[in-house]
C-alpha cells in the first residue's frame, strides 16, 4: 500500500474525513510527518503532501525536502492565499520554475466563476494527471485561489537566444482567463482592479517533472477540498486531487 505523508509544523490544514477516505479507497494509507523530529523523508513515502502552510520551512526542512525530490520524490503542494511570507517554500517552488503571485486572483470572466469573481471555475487544461477530467464538462471549484507562473516561460523570454540549462517541465493544469488579475490587498474594500494588482493570466494549478524523476504538483488553493465546497461541483474537487495522486504515483 502506497503511504502519503502529510506535513505538519507550520500550521497545516487538516483533511476532512470524507478526504482521507478517498485516499483509502485509492488505496493510500496517509500519515503524519513532521520533519521537525524526523531526520529526513522516510523511503516508503509515495507522495509528501504539504496542505496550506500558514508558517515557513526551515533551512533544514528545505534541505531534507530538496534531497527528497532530488531522490525521485514527488510533492503535493497547496497554498493559502491569505499566507504570503513563505520565503524557503516559494524557494523551493521557484527550483522547479513554479513562481508564486502576492494576494488572490479575481477572475473578469463571468462564465469562469460563480457567485463572487473570486471563487473561479478555471480551466482543467489536457495533461497526464487531467485527463480523466478533460473535456468532460466538469467543473473544479477554487475559491480564493492564489495565482501561479511558469518562471521558465519567463526566464526564456528575459533571455532570448540563450540556451536554458534548467531540465523541469511545467506543465498547466487549470487556468485563468486573459484578463484575470491578483488582487494584491486581499483587505481592500473594492474588488475592482487597483494600480499595484497583478495583470494575469495565472496557472491554478501546475504540475513539474524533472530529470531525475521527480515530481511536484501545485495547487494555488488549499480550501478546494472542504466538503461544501467539493459539494458544490458534485465531487469534482476531490477527483482532480486523487487524479494528481494518482499521476504521481503512477498508478491506475
């Protein structure tokens, strides 16, 4: 039986039990892991999943997570949006060329979100770990969802002709709209687009592979699997998390 680990120490949310109960009958036994007491990642850990941190890694949390996935590992990663300072997280991230937008996306499109221009019904883009979803007229539910960018994407464009020596594949997952921004002052009284808000489009989901057989999915929303929430669009939620599960672990 495949075990996912779950991190704790930093302030992590909870799984419901209606959750865990998806990981079981997935076939997954889930557990505790706090890096803290332990030396390192156990050997027999499938998937690390670190569920809306609220407070930072250490150093040697990093170090230990970084010989993790250098190993082959592979990560499961969701983000608050109301956290910010996460500086050897977002590093972490940044290694595997994901960046990280300050505040919360709000999304212009009104066939792309439903009740508040924050809870987004984003697109479920054609990858490996989407494609039990794609095209299949179901919608993911992310309220309050941080906005993600490829930094390779980037780092091509600020340098172009050069010859990148990074070797990790970001691959999208779900998407924005064009015009979607971040709202940068998630405390302002107006949900209209300010001068220091972030222009978009955003990734809300992206999934890395790398060389050495590691992977990384990244969630930019950590309350897509509360129960009322994976309610409201019949479970599909929960189905688009056990699918990443399943990708990375590569199991049917």
């Amino acid at each position: 039986t495949p075990i996912v680990y779950t991190l704790s120490g930093h302030g992590e949310k909870n799984f419901t039990t209606s959750v865990t109960s998806s990981f079981e009958r997935d076939n997954y036994e889930v557990r505790s892991l706090n890096l803290l007491s332990q030396a390192t990642v156990p050997e027999d850990c499938a998937v690390l999943i670190i569920n809306g941190p609220e407070k930072d890694l250490s150093d040697d949390e990093k170090t230990q997570i970084d010989s993790y996935m250098k190993n082959g590992g592979k990560i499961y990663i969701f983000l608050d949006a109301g956290v910010d300072d996460l500086t050897n997280l977002y590093a972490l991230m940044e290694e595997y060329d994901v960046g990280v937008s300050k505040g919360v996306v709000v999304e212009t499109d009104s066939n792309m979100y439903t009740q508040y221009p924050i809870w987004l019904l984003p697109n479920i883009e054609s990858s490996e770990a989407t494609a039990a979803q794609y095209n299949s007229n179901v919608y993911v539910l992310a309220p309050s969802a941080k906005g993600l960018t490829d930094l390779s994407t980037e780092e091509e464009t600020a340098d172009e002709g050069e010859t990148s020596e990074n070797t990790c594949i970001v691959t999208p997952l779900l998407t924005t709209s064009e015009n979607a921004y971040s709202k940068v002052d998630t405390t302002s009284s107006t949900i209209e687009k300010e001068k220091e808000d972030i222009d978009g489009p955003f990734h809300i989901a992206v999934s890395v592979s790398d060389e050495n057989g590691g992977k990384m999915i990244v969630v930019g929303c950590t309350n897509m699997l509360e129960d009322t929430i994976d309610a409201a669009v019949s479970g599909a939620n929960t189905d688009f998390v056990m699918n990443g599960i399943n990708y990375l672990t590569q199991q049917e």
